[in-house]
C-alpha cells in the first residue's frame, strides 16, 4: 500500500520535498479487519488536490475549520474510490464512492458517514472529485445562494479557469448573465471565452492596473463576485462594484503561503456602496447534495456544462501535482490518477 506522507509542517510556499512517498511491502488489504465494525475498505482510484489543504499542512493552532495534516501520516483530501470490503450497513463492495479518503492505495475508513455512494456510474468517476462533488457544490451553493444573481447581472470570477470557477461562471451563463472572468495566462482566457462561454475574460498577470482591467470589461460595475484569490483582485473588485452588489467569499488563494496577509485599502467600499460580503464553507451545505447530483448529471448528459480536468497519472505524481496549484499549473480541476478500476 504505497501512501504520500506528510514529511514537516509548511511554512511560505510547500514543496514536493513536504511530501514523500512511502511503500509499505506486503499484498493489497482485501478485508476489513476483525474487530472493526462500522468500517469500509476503499481502494483509491482518483484523488483531489484542492487549495484548502495547503491550511492543512501547516502546523495546527487549533482555530481552522478542518484540522490539520500529521507529520509521517498519509496526506488526506477528497477522492473516489470503489469499495473492497463493508462492515457498514451502509455500504457493499463493488460500490463507487465519494468523500475523505487517504492519498494511498488503499483506505481503511473508520467512520464512512461521511462517504457519499455515487449514483452516476456511468459518467466519469473522476468527475465526482470536481463537477459532481465538492467543488460542483461549492460553485453551484455559492453562486446560486451567496451571491443571490438575478438573471441579466454582471458577474465576475477570478481564478475563473479552475475547478470552482469554469463552473460559476458556466452557471452563470445558464442564469442570463454577462459573465467575466480572470485566469493567470493567455492560454487559459482562450479557454474561458471558448470552452466555457464567458462574455470576456483577461490575464490578470499581464494587467498593469486591475482597475482599469476591470472598468475596461465592466463600464457599468460589478453586480456579483464569485471571490477564488483575494488580496489585489479584491482591492481592486471593491472598487467597481455597484450598489447593492454582492460577494461570495469562497477562497483567498493569493493568501494562503502568505505569513503575513496583504492589506485590504478599500474596505469603505462597503459600506457606500451597501455591499454584503459573505464566507460559505462548502461542507455545511452537503445536505444539498443530492439534489445538486441529480441536477448537474442531468446537465452534463444534456451538454449543458463543459468540464475540463488536468489530470496527473500516478499517486508518486500527487505532491507536484498540489503544489502545482499554487503557480497556476493546472488547467482545469486538478485530479491524481491512482487506478482506474
Ligand atoms: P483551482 O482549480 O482554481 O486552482 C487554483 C488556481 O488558483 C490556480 O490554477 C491559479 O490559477 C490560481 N492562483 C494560484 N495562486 C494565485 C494567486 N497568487 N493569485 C491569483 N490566482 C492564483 O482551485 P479550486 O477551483 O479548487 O479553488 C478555487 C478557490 O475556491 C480557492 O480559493 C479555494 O480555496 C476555494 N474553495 C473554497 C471552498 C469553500 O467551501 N469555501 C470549497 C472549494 C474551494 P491562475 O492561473 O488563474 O492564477
């Protein structure tokens, strides 16, 4: 059971060195042990990297809302596996599921509550670490409940070419909006305006000034923003939003490797301009789940929701492929190929 540990807390920017590989020897586990009830044994076949486990890497003071890694302990996050062997009622071997697993081969899970049994097989499985899993919902509960869009808003998306974002701005789209995003290269707004159908899309590493970037592709303001990065884009955002606009607060990824956050100048903003700025926290939602699976499995089907995914082969490939998020390497959701089947 080969297995990507944790090698010491992170501190600034991780590295792969962060992380190691570890083979333990002996034959792939095929049993829940004895004296084990209540468990699942999973075997791992695609794995999520997302932003919030950067959080998890760093040594733990007790006041984030998911705890943190253990240092020589496997890496944990999102993934679908296909269950070996069920000591839950819940569950039988042979099914595909959803949820918190182990970045290894193989996951003995203690309390599989949390799992969810996917119940579109037949699309692809690694579309449940994305579209039709944790990062489909956030995009869908964040857009559709925080930032209450009417039909004919403007909207705008920053890290607008990722997993969260190519789906806000998507669901926008649906909803009549006129949708913008920003991405970190060239060959990623190609892809918003082509791929995923926003109405204009720029690089924001290429922009001298974000505010004229976006008085350029806003001339009458911002009605809703769907934050991924935080920091300068917010800045700059508070200063083209209209009245009454509003501000999902997902992620603050500029900030995440930072030790010291940058500052915020435009804070005022808020209030001349009665903004409401709202944090979510996807995982107090999941009681939508199964209502969101339904509905976008149906969308896919229809070719209503394009989807891209940057897909790395191979768990020994999964600490670059995390870091990769950090600089922009992935297009599209990032997922680790562990077995197909
Ligand atoms: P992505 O697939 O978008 O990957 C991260 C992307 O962020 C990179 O590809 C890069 O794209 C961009 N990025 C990296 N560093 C910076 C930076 N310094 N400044 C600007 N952009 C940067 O990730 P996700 O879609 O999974 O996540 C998007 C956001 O949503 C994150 O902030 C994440 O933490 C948050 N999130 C929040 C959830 C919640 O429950 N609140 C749940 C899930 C995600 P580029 O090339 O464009 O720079």
């Amino acid at each position: 059971n080969r297995k990507i540990v944790l090698r010491n807390y992170v501190t600034g920017f991780p590295k792969e060195s962060d992380m190691e590989l570890v083979a333990a020897g002996g034959a792939a586990p095929s049993r829940v042990p004895e004296g084990t009830d209540g468990a699942v044994l999973v075997k791992n076949l695609y794995l999520s990297c997302d932003p919030y486990m950067r959080g998890r890497m760093s040594k733990s003071d007790g006041s984030s809302y998911v705890h943190g890694f253990v240092v020589a302990e496997p890496i944990t996050g999102y993934g679908v596996g296909k269950v070996v062997d069920s000591r839950h009622p819940g569950f039988k071997a042979g099914d595909y599921v959803w949820g918190m697993t182990g970045w290894e081969e193989y996951s003995l899970i203690k309390d599989p509550t949390g799992l969810f049994t996917i119940r579109h097989p037949e699309l692809p499985l690694s579309y449940y670490t994305g579209l039709l899993g944790m990062a489909g919902l956030t995009a869908y509960y964040g857009f559709h409940e925080i930032c209450a869009p009417k039909e004919g808003e403007r909207v705008f998306v920053s890290a607008a070419s990722g997993a969260v974002g190519q789906l806000v701005g998507q669901f926008a789209k649906l909803m009549g909006c006129y949708v913008v995003g920003s991405a970190g290269s060239d060959d990623k707004v190609t892809l918003l305006k082509e791929k995923f159908g926003f109405d204009e899309a720029f690089n924001y590493k290429k922009e001298k000034d974000l505010n004229l970037a976006l008085k350029r592709c806003f001339p009458e303001g911002i009605d809703v923003y769907f934050e991924n990065v935080g920091g300068a884009m917010l800045d700059a955002v508070l200063l083209n939003m209209r009245v009454r606009g509003r501000v999902a607060a997902c992620g603050m990824i500029s900030q995440y490797n930072l030790d010291r956050p940058d500052p915020i100048h435009n804070l005022t903003a808020i209030i001349t301009k009665r903004l409401r700025i709202e944090g979510f926290i996807v995982s107090d939602h999941y009681d939508k789940y199964r209502e969101y699976e339904e509905k976008v499995a149906r969308y896919v089907k229809e070719g209503k929701i394009a989807y891209v995914e940057d897909v790395t082969e191979g768990l020994e490939n999964a600490p670059a492929a995390l870091i990769g998020l950090f600089s922009g390497r992935n297009v599209g959701k990032q997922v680790v190929v562990v077995a197909k089947e």
